[in-house]
C-alpha cells in the first residue's frame, strides 16, 4: 500500500471505507467541471467505478495510481491525486497525470501546474516500491526519459499515433533537418510551451522545469503529418499553439501542409504566427492562414453521446456557443467554409461529430425560448444572465447549415 505523510496532508491508496468520499468527490459537479467525461452520477455507478480502483490497487500490472487525499488533523478528504501508466517502454513507464481538488472552480489548468511538484514525488515513491530503487545516479539519468509535467504531454516519443489513437507526445528538438514536416522557431521570450494540433495527434514542446524555450532556432515536430499527407494523398489541417508559463495563449497560427510542399517553417513572434515554404531569413510568410472555429473544437471535446451526462454538456456547450454567436465578427459565408473544412478534417470521426452538434443544436433550439431560465438553472447557471433572446443567432446557424442540420 502506498502511504506518505506531508507536513498537514495524507496521501495513500484508496481502502473500501473510502467508497462515500470518492463518490461524493467524483459527484461533485464543481469539482469535475473541467473533468466531466469521468464525472460519475449516481452511487451505483460510483460503486462499480470503486471497485475498479480498489482492483487494480491489487493488480501484479498497476495502472492506475491515484491516492486519498486527506487533510492531517481532521481526516477530511480534500481531494484525489496521481498518474494513469499507458505503456511500459525500454527506457521507463509512460504517464498521463491528472488531479482532482474540492471546490477549485474554473482554476483546474492553474491547479495542475501547481502540483506539478508533488507529482514528482509520487512518481518517485511509487518507482521505489515498484523497483525497489533508492537513488538516481548521474549515469542513470543521462540515459532515461525526462518525464514532462504536463497534462497534454506523453513522455513516449518514439510512439507513432494512429487515427484511432489520438495521443500527444514530445516535439523532437533534434536535428533532422532533411526530414518533411513542420519546423517551428520562436522570436519571442516568453512561450514555455509549444502545441502542434493536426491529423491525429497532438505534440507538445515544453522544458520539464517549465522554463521558458530557447529562441532563434528551429524545432522539428515530427514527421507525423508528412506521412498522413501522403498516405492519403491531401493536405492536413494543423494549428500551432504558443503559450506562457501560466498557459495563457500567446499566438496560434492554423495552415494546411501538403507533402508534396517537403518542409513548412513556421515563425512564432511577436507580431503573431506566421508560415513559410523556406526557413531562410527573413523568408516571405507565403503559406496563408487558416481561418477556424475553436468553438467546435471545443464542441467536439467536451460534449459525450449516449452517456448519462450528454444533456447537461450538450446545454453547457450550447450557452458557450450562443454567446460566441453574439461576439463574433465573423460572417456567414466564411463560418460555414470553415465549418466545411472543420468537418472535412473529421474522416472517421465525422458522424460522431455531426451527433454531437445536433445534440447542441436541440440544446440551442431550447435555449431560444421561454424554457430558458430553467434550463439554465438545471445544468448549474442560476447566475447567467440571458441576453439573447428567441430570434436564431445567424453565426449559429450557419454552423448548423454546414452540418445539414437546417
């Protein structure tokens, strides 16, 4: 069993009497606002999801380590935290970190950055009982998997993701600078991390401490794109994503690589992002821009078909879109081609998308009439304000055209 002590908490493996906190911990729907796909809702379904922790506790192959934790001095459980091992490599495990912490409302990307410490410690306590290591030696470490503290990222760079396996791993900052792909540099000192979004996976650059990346020079991100390119013989859709230590968005940049265009070099600056055909200095930006909808994205991640939560994150994904409908300067005839190409994209993945959207478009429908205000009182938004009123919002319903929802 694992067990450690700081200096006000506990934290340790989960034990049967824990069954009630875990639930009401996962129940919350506070605390899981920006963990919904794992929300449980009801005690039923807490008590088989218990009894799959408790099991895999006693597995020889464990994988998930996720621990009580409990405050010192009244034994009141505060919140869960810990790492899901995804693969055993050569070099070391895989770990996908996550955490949970009661009442933390709209803070949880902050909050995983704040713990990235007593993950570190976890991680190593847990190697020890598992091996039976005591120490790292310089010798050792020169030859292991540094582990990214991060929650999009995966320390398993070798790992080449398929369609069905939408996984992040390392952007290599290596030498390959006669592979095909996309090149990033940044002109700018304050991005300590770099995203890479296209086909399907996703890539992360970021130093394990956190620190700010170096500038002026060029990152390759894997060759990913380039044979997804070519083996389906079109261009890919990817957006680049910079942001600072806080994880604020400092730039994004969304372009379409084709292979038979080799390398693509794209600019992070000031000024913006921007993309090239040539990574010559002060080589022309002759790659144009994108236009997207983040707000789709959005729709596509958070929003479940045929669970028992799918109503409420249907409505909560439609409050967010109306309100994106009523700020936007987009028009309607380049909303629906960027809903067109966003669709494109989707391949495999199109009809689960298209449920998902005509899920938020009955939500919205609803939304446009006198049933609002209680609508919204039972997903959780007693305090929103309705400043639309019943006429459909045309941003909206170009989106929905697109999908052949109108």
């Amino acid at each position: 069993m694992i067990y450690f002590e700081t200096d006000r908490l506990i934290l340790r493996d989960y034990i049967k009497d824990d069954l009630n906190e875990y639930c009401r911990l996962k129940m919350d729907s506070k605390t899981m606002y920006y963990l919904q796909d794992i929300q449980l809702h009801s005690m039923e379904e807490g008590r088989k999801d218990f009894e799959t922790v408790l099991s895999d506790i006693d597995s020889e192959k464990r994988q998930f380590y996720f621990l009580h934790m409990e405050l010192k001095d009244t034994h009141e459980q505060v919140g869960s935290i810990g790492y899901t091992v995804i693969d055993d490599t050569p070099i070391g495990i895989s770990l996908i970190e996550d955490g949970m912490e009661k009442k933390k409302v709209g803070a949880m990307k902050k909050y995983k950055k704040r713990i990235m410490v007593i993950f570190g410690v976890v991680a190593l306590m847990t190697a020890t009982f598992m091996t039976g290591c005591t120490k790292l030696s310089d010798e050792n470490h020169d030859t292991s998997a540094e582990m990214i503290t991060s929650a999009e990222s995966i320390g398993a760079s070798e790992y080449e993701p398929t369609e069905e396996n939408n996984t992040s791993t390392e952007i290599d900052t290596t030498d390959v600078s006669d592979s095909l792909g996309v090149y990033v540099k940044l002109e700018r000192e304050d991005v300590s991390t770099i995203v890479l979004q296209g086909g399907s996976c996703t890539k992360v650059c970021e130093n394990a401490d956190s620190s700010l990346l170096a500038t002026g020079e060029w990152i390759f991100t894997g060759d990913d794109i380039a044979k997804l390119s070519e083996k389906e013989n079109r261009s890919v859709l990817f957006t680049i994503l910079a942001k600072d230590v806080d994880d604020n968005l400092l730039g994004e940049g969304t372009f379409h690589y084709d292979v038979t265009q080799g390398k693509m070099y794209v600019t992070i600056s000031a000024d913006g992002v921007t993309c090239s055909t040539s990574g010559e200095p002060d080589a022309p930006a002759d790659v144009p821009s994108v236009l997207t909808l983040p707000i789709l994205d959005e729709i596509n991640e958070t929003v479940t078909v045929g669970t028992a939560g799918s109503y409420m994150l249907a409505m909560q994904a439609a409050v967010k879109l109306m309100d994106w409908g009523m700020n936007t300067g987009l028009g309607a005839d380049e909303i629906g081609e960027a809903a067109s190409a966003w669709l494109a994209e989707k391949n495999n993945e199109l009809n689960d998308c298209l449920k998902k959207l005509e899920l938020v478009d009955d939500a919205y429908q609803k939304l446009l009439t006198d049933e609002a205000r209680e609508l919204l009182d039972s997903i959780g938004c007693e305090d929103m304000e309705i400043t639309w009123g019943s006429t459909p919002l045309e941003p909206v319903e170009a989106i929905m055209r697109t999908a052949g929802l109108r």
